[in-house]
C-alpha cells in the first residue's frame, strides 16, 4: 500500500512523530507521548490529533471504556473472597482461602451484628486484613498496609464488603471518573451513572442472606451503654408516625421492665404519643406469630399461598395509592409552573415587565419547580420500588422449610422470617394495666398473614 507523507505540527520541542496515513487514517509510530497535529491525504485534511485514533495511549482508554460498557471486569485487583481465573484475567472465581471469611461477615451481619462488632470478632479470631493478606500473597503493596498490625481489621472494610454487589455475582462498573485529566483524585460516580451486570460470576452469598443482610444495614442501630444490641434493633415502627421505636432501659430495670418507646415521642413529645409496648410481652407475641404461620405454612400450604396472596394485593394497593396521587398532584403543578415561566417570559418580551419585575417573579417558581421535582423523582422511585416488590412465597417456604421447630427466639430466626413489626397506641394511652394494643408483625416476602 502507497505511503502517504504527512506532516505534524509541533506542540513541544521535545520530539516529532511520524504518521502513516492509510485510507486517511493516521498511525502513531511515536514511542512516547503522542503528538497533536495535522496530517493530509493527498491535500485533503483528516483532521487534528490523529494520534488520538491509533496511539497505543488513546487505544487503550477506548478499549478500557467499550469494556466496561460490555460487562467485563476492568479491575487490576479481585474484590475480596475472589481471585483472578488463570484461565481469563477478566474473570474472577471464590479464594478458597478468603471466601469463607466473606461468608462469616455476611452471617454475623444476618444475625444482627454491626461492623464494628463483627471487626472485633476477626481481630479476636486473628484473621489477615484484605491489605496484609494481598501483600503476603501477591507482593502487592496497599497506601493502608500495616505489616505490624496484620489482624487490625476496621468496621469501615467490614462495612464495604457488606455492599458489595459482586459478592452475589454482579459486576459495577465506572464506580467513580475523574473530573480533570490535571488531577489524579476520583470522585464516585452517582448510582444512575453507574453500570450494573447482573451474573457474570459465581456468587458468595445468596440472595436471600444478601437481602437480609440490607435491611439490617438500612435500620443499623449502634448498641447501648452496656454494650448489647437489642434482638428488634430497627425492626419495630410507630403506626402514626412511622418512626422506629427507642429500647428504653437502665441498669436498676429488670427485664421484664424494658420497654419499646416512639422515636418522635422520645424527642418531641408534642409530635406524637408514646406507643410504648413491653420488650417481654413483644418477644412472647413475635414468637407466638412465627410459630402460627410457619405451622400453617407447612399443613396447609395451598390455602396459606391463597390467603397471603389476597393480603398481599390489598396491602399493596392501599400503600400504592396514596403515594400515586400524589405523584398526580406534583405532575400537575409542574406543568402549572411551566405555563407560569412562559407567560412570565412573554410579558417581558412585549416589555411590560422589567428584568428585576421578571427575577422577583420567577424566583420563587424556580424554588418550587426544583422541589417538585425532586419529589416527582422519590415518588417514581418508591412506586417503581413498591409494584416490583412483588409476593414471593415460594421464598417464604424456603425458609420454613430449614426449621422443623422453633422454640425461642434468636437473632438469626428473627432476621430471616420478619421484615418489621407495627406497634399501634394503647387502647389508654396512659394506662399501664387492662389496656388493649394491636402489634402488626409483618413477613419477609409474604407480609402480614
């Protein structure tokens, strides 16, 4: 093929690049930094920075960017409990050294352990941090490598592991960019500006355990001044007011004096009323309703899924309406507003409103229109949310099926079968005996039953 010459334009006094220009396609053959410049076909331009098509440089940042949108996994290093298949570097499979350690964390997680907590535990178990054990192994070194504190694991790894997504077969991709080529920082990127593969590897963790684990994580609770965490830490909620419930207790109380309180109760008495319920008297009435499904789950199958089924839809109906008008509502004065803009604008075209008339005016409008749509927005997601939550039973015999009798409560059974637990005021508020209160348990997958 004939070689055209092609000249480049110096932007340094470093070094010139030579092009070959095929079919009006320039090739680098410079071995370092590319060069931007000209090139000609024939004295028909082909445009500037040519170099940005075929130098090795530019070559690999487009193929690194079609990658990532392809799926692939464009990490150097595999996430913790996986390591690089020899096979295909672009594929990771379980560590059978670290995997089982990724198991444990999720399992502590699931029975209602914090990450500091379950940090605690590895220390004590003297378990390698993700750091000193990818130094031992591969020789590769981390900005947080301590080689004199091998087991000082943090709750802030702990709280890492415990979000990621590839531990149940997802890959994500363009977690964070960078905003300048002059700057070396990243920041992260926005959720919806990530891209999210669902099974390109083998999973850690299933589902089930995965979705538990996030909702332990959603209601976190710290634990108290004696240093226990509660058994319904951040399951049990106000019927009025939907905020969680305080545990109130003190070292002079006996069990049987502990007691469930309203959260907004709690700090602002004016705002609600105290919806206390006894910690006892919530334990024996969780246990009682655990024990009554799964035994009617198991004898009764096909009347239990019917009924669950018909309590599911009108759950999900009534909590679907309110928020769909709503939605209806801020549509509405959205598009109020925009009319509003357009003859606001029109007014000061045709001059009868000055420039500072037309920012008063419209100021306020663009206030409003931003919180509008900002809800518009949160409203879409939770119905979106709400219509994709949809009955899985099968699920919920899954998990009856791995308990033949339960007896007691622990925070294992509890993570499992319940999803949250309603506490509706006392029959008297202020009443501390003969009094009548509804307490609603709610089921993971099937809801109240």
């Amino acid at each position: 093929m004939k070689r055209l010459p092609c000249r480049l334009r110096k932007e340094t006094e470093r070094q010139t690049a030579r092009f070959e220009v095929k079919a009006g396609i320039g090739e680098c053959h410079s071995p370092r930094k590319p060069l931007a410049g000209k090139a000609c076909n024939g004295g028909y331009p082909v445009g500037r920075n040519l170099c940005k098509l075929q130098c090795p440089l530019h070559r690999h940042q487009r193929q690194r960017g079609h990658a990532e949108r392809r799926g692939e996994r464009i990490g150097t290093k595999a996430p913790y409990g996986y390591r690089k298949n020899p096979k295909s570097r672009k594929q990771i499979i379980p560590n059978e050294d670290t995997a089982p350690v990724v198991r444990r964390i999720f399992a502590l997680c699931a029975s209602g352990l914090g990450p500091d907590k379950i940090a605690r535990i590895l220390r004590a178990d003297q378990i390698l941090t993700p750091t000193v054990y990818e130094f031992r192994t591969n020789g590769v070194r981390h900005t947080n490598l301590n080689e004199n504190k091998p087991y000082e694991w943090c709750g802030s790894t702990v709280a890492d592991i415990l979000e990621r997504e590839e531990y149940i077969g997802n890959t994500i991709n363009c977690r964070s960019y960078s905003p300048s080529f002059k700057s070396k920082k990243r920041k992260r990127n926005p959720l919806e500006k990530q891209l999210r593969f669902e099974h390109t590897h083998e999973p850690l963790i299933d589902m089930e355990t995965w979705e538990i684990v996030q909702k332990v994580r959603a209601g976190k609770r710290r634990p108290n001044k004696m240093g226990e965490m509660d058994l319904l830490s951040g399951m049990v909620y106000c019927a009025d007011c939907g905020k969680r419930h305080y545990f109130c207790r003190c070292g002079s109380w006996n069990e049987s004096q502990y007691t469930y309180t309203c959260g907004t109760y709690h700090g602002h008495k004016e705002d609600c009323t105290p919806h206390t319920v006894k910690v006892m008297a919530l334990y024996e009435i969780v246990l009682a309703e655990i024990q009554r499904v799964t035994q009617e789950a198991r004898e009764h199958t096909e009347e239990f899924l019917r009924r669950a089924m018909d309590k599911h839809s009108s759950q999900l109906k009534k909590e679907l309406s309110a928020k769909v008008n709503e939605l209806d509502r801020a549509q509405k004065r959205l598009a109020d507003l925009e009319k509003l803009f357009r003859a606001a604008f029109e007014q000061l075209a045709l001059a009868n409103l000055s420039e500072t008339q037309f920012k008063a005016l419209t100021g306020g409008y663009e206030e409003e229109k931003q919180e509008l749509t900002i809800r518009s927005e949160m409203l879409e997601q939770e119905i979106n949310t709400e219509k994709e939550r949809m009955l899985n039973a099968d699920r919920f015999l899954k998990v009856v099926q791995r308990y033949t009798e339960i007896q007691e409560l622990t925070p294992e059974i509890v993570r499992e079968f319940i999803e949250k637990i309603v506490v509706h005021e006392r029959s008297e508020p202020w009443k501390k005996k003969n009094y009548t209160q509804q307490i609603d348990v709610y089921f993971n997958f099937v809801g109240q039953v």
